[in-house]
C-alpha cells in the first residue's frame, strides 16, 4: 500500500483531533474529488515501517481523539488487508476511535468476503461516491447528502443504520 501524507492534527476528517493517514488507490474517481492525486495506487510512497512507526508516534498523544483513514479509498481492493491489519493493531495499542472514508457503501462492504472483520474495527464509517453536482458545504464531514456517516458498532448491534451526523450536528449546534 502506498500513501501520500499523514496528517497529525487534523478537525476536518471526523469528530475530534485526529490523525489522518492518505492512502493511494480508488477506482471511483469522483468529478470534483478533492485528491484525485490519490486515485493512482502506485502514486505516494510505501507505507513502510518508519510510516507506520510515524503514525503511531502521532496517535499516541493524549490529546488525538483518533485516527480517519483517508485518500484515495483506504478499502480500494490493494489497500484492504494492509488497512485491516492496521486497524487491527491501532485497536489493540492505542484507546483511539477510527473514521474510514470510502466510496463504497455499507451494503457493499458487508458483503465481502472480509468486510464484516473490516467493519468489525471501523467506529465511523463515512460511505457513498462524492457527487459533485449535490455538494453542499453545509454538510459536516462529507461533500453531497448521498454520502453517509454511520456508527457502525451501533449499526451492527441494532441491525440498522444508524447516522452519526445527526446527533454530532445536534451537539455541535448546542456548544456554539
């Protein structure tokens, strides 16, 4: 898997001080995608042990709420078993939520073959393709009301989807 940045302070990718890291790869290719410099996955550098070394260096801050997984599509098919892996050993090492932006949704990930381990250690899922011509920058955390944020530990333990925006908007609304 090859990525283009990790980013160590960021409040735009999910609720909280996050770590961002940027994977390469999406074959979605979205008209008006903010880094269609990701789409190739040869593009970036490999995430090799030193960035995997510097991204859990930057989640181990106590002040890091947690980390989103970004790009590209980090469940592009080349980066689906490095990025479980990685989930798998940020849950086990750091006391950290994680956010995944993707293409694809929900629907379509439970139906992989390992898309219930994947989703098994994703906390927010933020889902569906950027549509350009619905963008609405009214909206927190995503592009155009297609796209989902879903609680995914809730979703799967109620059988149902269960958004996030609503209750982070209705909070966000009452402290400001």
């Amino acid at each position: 898997m090859n990525y283009h940045d990790i980013t160590k302070c960021d409040m735009l990718n999910g609720d909280g001080l996050r770590v961002v890291l940027w994977v390469s790869g999406c074959s979605h290719h979205c008209k008006g995608c903010q880094n269609p410099q990701t789409w190739d996955k040869d593009s970036g550098i490999p995430f090799d042990e030193n960035a995997k070394q510097e991204l859990f260096a930057a989640l181990d801050q106590p002040y890091i709420n947690g980390i989103t997984f970004s790009g590209g599509d980090p469940l592009f098919i080349n980066n689906r078993f490095e990025v479980l892996n990685l989930m798998k050993e940020i849950k086990a090492k750091f006391n950290k939520n994680i956010w995944v932006y993707t293409g694809f949704i929900l629907e379509e990930i439970q139906n992989w073959v390992i898309g219930p381990e994947i989703l098994s250690y994703i906390d927010v899922l933020v889902d569906g393709e950027f549509i350009l011509e619905e963008r609405d920058t009214n909206l927190h955390w995503v592009g155009s009301p297609n796209q989902r944020i879903i609680d995914i530990q809730k979703t799967l333990k109620e059988n149902k989807i269960i958004k996030h925006c609503e209750v982070f908007y209705e909070n966000y609304k009452r402290e400001h």
